[in-house]
C-alpha cells in the first residue's frame, strides 16, 4: 500500500515528466497519442473527481445550514441529513462571460435528482430558467420555469412550485418535511452553485410577479413569526 509520503513523491514525479514530454514547440505522435490517453483517462476519472468535490460542498453546505433559521427551527433534521449523505454531484458547469451567463447543475439523491439551469445573453437579453425534480421514471415536477424571449410562451398547465408532484418525484412526505423546508433545502443546494446570486432575484415563472427569494422569505417570514408565538407563550 503506498504512503502519503510516496504517493506525494510519485505525484511530484508524474507531473515533472508530463511537463517535459509535452513541454516542446511541436508534438510527434507518440506525445499526441499519449496526450490523447491522458484526454480518456480524465473521462474516465471524472465521476470520481465530482464525488470528492460534493465531499467537501457537503461539509460547506452542512456548516451553512446551520446560522440559517428555518433549519434551526425545522423537525425535518433528520431527512435533510439523509438527503445530504446521499447526495452525488452528476454534472456542473458554470461560466460568466461579458456577453452571457450560463450555470447547469444536476445534482443526484437517493430517490431522485435536482436539475438547474440558467442562462442569460446580455446581447438579445434572453433569459431562461427552470428548477425542477426528476425521478428514475422520468417524471418531472418544476418549482421554477422562467423564459423571457419574444415569440416563447410558458407551458400551459404548469403550476409553480407543483408541490403535490414535487412530493410524489421525490418521494417525500408532507408530514415529514413540510413545504417550507423542502423549497428552502432545494434552493439552499441550486443557490450554492450559483456564483453570480442571479437565480434567486428571477421570478419563478412567465407572468408570476414574485421571485424565488421572495417565495423563500415568504415562507421564513411565517416561520418567525410562528417562533415568536410560541416564544411569547414559554415566557
């Protein structure tokens, strides 16, 4: 079994030689076929390099849940800390250019995964959203869905948040996890991967004149004031 120590010094050896082998002003092809290889062996390693990036987003996601306080007053503790251990980032990718704005987040759990996305183009300003839950059925329920772009129009039919559907993808019950705590833990992990804070100051849908944040400190407002009365009442 290779050490610490040893696995340092093979690392540090590793790249010395890579930097030498491809380090010249112009490839033969032995250097291309292996440049080639390096090119599947990041392929192949790349589910393993997401799983130990969410390791540590776990850690930060946890330490943020806790100054917040609709988790501080949640009896959902025990489900949100089930879905955390079981959450896998599957895909994520995030650039911010002068001209656009694009994020795309699939994050895997248990019973389900949790689909983002965002774009917007600063140049025709094109704006398209959506955050939804799927299941391994292919079924979908959206809390979000916001395009502004002439001529594109909102699916009908299309409630937001669909709580009762989003209850049924993910396999989660009411009693156990109510509304509030799953849009605020929903977003808490969306939100975490949005760099540029954009996606909570959008509206949650075509002609819904209230924003994600909004919904959010609707229902945390509720929570407080909830708190406070029960506070009053121990006192």
């Amino acid at each position: 079994m290779t050490s610490l120590m040893e696995l340092k010094k093979l690392v540090t050896s590793v790249r010395t030689q890579l930097a030498t082998i491809f380090n010249v002003r112009e490839w033969s092809p032995t250097q291309h076929d292996t440049y080639k290889w390096l090119k599947q062996l990041v392929q192949q390693f790349s589910t393993t390099e997401q799983l130990f990036e969410s390791k540590d987003d776990k850690v930060i996601i946890r330490n943020n849940l806790k100054d917040e306080m609709w988790y501080n007053c949640s009896k959902s503790k025990p489900i949100i800390g089930q879905l955390l251990d079981s959450m896998s980032l599957q895909h994520y990718t995030y650039d911010h250019h002068e001209d656009c704005l694009s994020l795309s987040l699939v994050m895997k759990f248990n019973y389900f995964a949790l689909h983002s996305e965002l774009y917007q183009n600063y140049t025709d300003q094109l704006t398209h959203t959506y955050i939804y839950v799927e299941n391994p059925q292919h079924q979908r329920a959206y809390i979000t869905f916001y395009t502004k772009f002439p001529g594109t129009e909102m699916p009908s039919n299309l409630k937001l948040p669909d709580f009762d559907k989003i209850y049924q993808v993910t396999n989660l019950s009411q009693t156990i996890m109510y509304q509030s705590d799953l849009l605020n833990f929903l977003s808490e992990i969306t939100m975490y991967y949005d760099d540029s804070g954009i996606l909570g100051d959008l509206p949650i849908g075509n002609g819904i004149n209230v924003t994600l944040n909004q919904l959010i400190n609707k229902f945390n407002m509720y929570l407080t004031q909830k708190k406070e009365e029960v506070d009053y009442q121990i006192k």
